[in-house]
C-alpha cells in the first residue's frame, strides 16, 4: 500500500498531464484504495486473464495495473488523469517503484 501512496505521489511529481494537489489528504486514501484494489480485485484478473498474459509474455499485466488505476481515477475525482499515456506512465512508475521496494526488503 505504501507504493501505492509513493506512487501516486511521484507521478504527480514526474508526470506533467497527472494533475491532483500533492498536499491534499485524500491523495493517500487514494493511495489506500488503490492497495486495497491490488489486493482483492487484481488477484481475480490475473486468474481470469492467465491465458492472454501467457500470450502476452507477461505484458497483459501491465494492463491489469492500468486497469486498476483508471479504477481509482473513477472513484476520486480529484486525481486527473486524462490520457491513455500519462496512465501508461503512472503504471511504469509504480512498477518500477515495486520492483526497486521488494528487492530492498525481500527476506531471501
């Protein structure tokens, strides 16, 4: 949940077209939602779209991450993001600060 805080965060940083006030709370019950949506919801799509992230190579996952932002921007209107490709690139950065998190704490 903590990189989906981040995440939001530093999009809104990077990413001119992402457009929401970095001081405004509801930001982080954005950012809360979004963990909560990853945890339940994207479990169910990744079952149910196995088959085309097997086609895909694994790509159809960022997809699944797209959706689920686009999910958030529905439900809080005070986060703008308005077209396909600053989503693209709000999901890259999540990703990638994934990535960077787990490897920093895995446990092997």
């Amino acid at each position: 949940m903590i990189v989906s805080v981040g995440g939001l965060y530093l999009s809104g940083l990077i990413i001119p077209r992402v457009c929401f006030d970095l001081k405004d709370p509801n930001i982080i019950m954005a950012g809360l939602a979004l963990g909560v949506l990853n945890l339940t919801l994207r479990p169910i799509l990744r079952v149910l779209t196995f088959p085309l992230r097997i086609i895909t190579l694994g790509l159809f996952g960022l997809i699944i991450n797209g959706v689920m932002i686009w999910i958030i921007t529905a439900i809080f209107p005070m986060i703008d993001i308005p077209l396909i490709l600053p989503l693209v690139y709000t999901t890259l950065i999540m990703l990638g600060l994934n990535l960077i998190l787990t490897s920093l704490f895995s446990t092997k």
